[in-house]
C-alpha cells in the first residue's frame, strides 16, 4: 500500500516538473523585437492590418500584394517623411513589417508626445516584429509612424497590433472651451471738476502792428543820349572785361543803339554785325564784328566832328 502511495506522488512530482518546464520554455521562446516572425497575433494582442480605414497615410505610398504577406499584402512608403497615423484606446502596441538589408534602420514612431526609433535592417523576412511598447495608460493614444528613407528603398508595413482589450478609435474632436463673455465693469462717476478762474491781467496786451516791408524800387536802365555829331568813337565792354573800339558814322551808331534798345525790349536778333571800316587789311574786302548782346556789358559814344 505504502509502495503505491510513494509511486503516485512521483508521478504527480514528475507532472508538476514537466509542467514549470514547458512554461519555462514557453516564456524562453516569447517573440523578441527585431526578428521574431508573427503570422498572425499572439495571445493578448489583437492584429489591425495595413488597409484598415482608421490609419491614414501622408506622403507616397504604394500596395506590395504575395503570399509571402500573412494578409497577402503590405502597404510600403517610397519617399522620405512618409507616414501613417492612427488613434488607439489600450496599453501597448506592435508595428510589424518586412525586414530587408535594403530597409531603413532608424524609422521613427510617436505615440502621444514621446518619439522613438527602431531598425528594419537584416536578412529578408516578412510579417517581423519591428517595435513593441507596452506599459501604457489605458486611454485614447496618438500613434504616427515616420519614414526615415536614408539610403534605403522602402518602408514595408504589414500590420499594428494592440492588446486584445483595445481597440481603433477615430480621431477625438476637441471639444471648444466656452466663451465667457466679459462682465463690464460699472463705468466710475467722475469726480467734479473745480473751475479755477484766472486772475485778470493788469496790464493789457499790446498788439504789435504789422510790418510793412517796403517794396524794391526798380531802376530802369539808362537810355542812352542820341549823339548829336557827324561821327563817334564806339567803345564796347565785353563782359569778359574786353574793350572793342570803333569809329563809325552817326548813322551806324544809331543803327547800333536802335538794335541795342529792341533787343533788350525782347525783340530783335542776337547779335549786331559792325562794319570795321578803314580798319580792313590784307586781302579781305570787307570786315565786321558781331556782338553779341548776351556777352556786352556797357557800351560808350564819344562823338566828334570831322571839321
């Protein structure tokens, strides 16, 4: 009897040990971030694919469709910045995706307001456990995923996996905060003003008078006497400072004092020719002088007669 009873409790010792082994076992081979390959969720997770409606994409991304792909297909990113965000409610999540040595190796993830990173580099596998968080607050979390392109080809997304609690939740609305509206404040009653009248000034103010300014005489050039002689000597300045001297007839000079006059009056030619008389030499004919009227500064007449 004792023999039976002490084979019985080996056998359940037996029992017991084999059972902590495989549960040892099975903690031992639980899936590890970077090459596990999950085909379909573990226990306590649940699996969101690529093309739920709840995920939006930013950027160039493209349909990869094959068995190779436990949903048989993936969403890829192509151009850098690409992204796909999406709002959860749960405690922990997965990113799952292709795993490639032509693959990013330090893609980006938020989740609320941390940021983290994580590799897709290594030898060709798909449906690879990439990037796991857990210990979360069971609440609503913000989840964007960013492609870091560097000198990789793409981005290969097969599926997100959250605790089998949570769930896709769409993006929360803010509530607006209510308007106060402002309380006016009663308006202050002034105090009464004191009129302070001034004392009358004893002296009275004088107003000065106005100041004429006297207005500029205006002197009228002096017209010449009109010689009353034969002939006269006809010195004219320049207002160079140059003196020219001609011998002429009254007749010509009176030419000349006519001219002189119309062209200071506006009318009349700019310059008056001079005929120089005895004063010719060499081989011309005949020789003038033409003044200008801009250029003469005064002129003089000295008459004489010729008896």
């Amino acid at each position: 009897m004792k023999s039976w009873k002490r084979k019985l409790g080996f056998c359940g010792l037996i029992l017991i040990i084999a059972i902590s082994f495989f549960g040892i076992q099975k903690n031992t081979f639980a899936a590890t971030v970077g090459s596990s390959q999950l085909k379909k969720a573990e226990t306590g997770w649940t699996r969101i694919i690529d093309t739920n409606p709840l995920i939006t994409y930013k950027g160039t991304w493209t349909k990869y469709t094959g068995s190779y792909y436990s949903t048989g297909s993936a969403t890829a990113a192509l151009t850098d910045g690409s992204s796909a965000s999406f709002w959860f409610k749960g405690t922990k999540l997965r990113v799952l995706g292709t795993r490639n040595t032509n693959k990013s190796i330090t893609m980006k993830i938020q989740i609320d307001d941390a940021t983290y990173t994580f590799s897709a580099y290594g030898n060709a596998q798909t449906d690879t456990l990439l990037f796991e968080k857990t210990g979360l607050d069971n609440t609503d979390h913000q989840v964007t995923l960013i492609y870091q392109k560097e000198t990789s080809e793409d981005f290969v997304l097969g599926a997100f996996d959250i605790d089998s609690s949570g769930s896709l939740i769409p993006e929360p609305t803010a509530t607006p905060e209510p308007t106060s509206t402002p309380t006016t404040e009663p308006t202050a009653t002034p105090e009464p003003t004191t009129t302070v009248t001034p004392e009358p000034t004893l002296e009275p103010t004088s107003t000065p008078e106005p100041t004429i300014e006297p207005t500029p005489t205006v002197t009228p050039s002096p017209t010449p006497e009109q010689p009353t002689g034969d002939r006269a000597i006809l010195v004219v300045t320049m207002n160079t400072g140059l003196e020219k001297e001609f011998d002429l007839s009254m007749a010509e000079v009176n030419a000349f004092i006519t001219w002189y006059e119309n062209k200071q009056s506006g009318t009349g030619t700019a310059s008056y020719a001079i005929d120089k008389h005895d004063n010719n030499k060499g081989p011309f004919t005949n020789r003038k002088d033409y003044m200008i009227f801009d250029k003469i500064l005064t002129f003089s007449v000295d008459e004489y007669s010729v008896e």
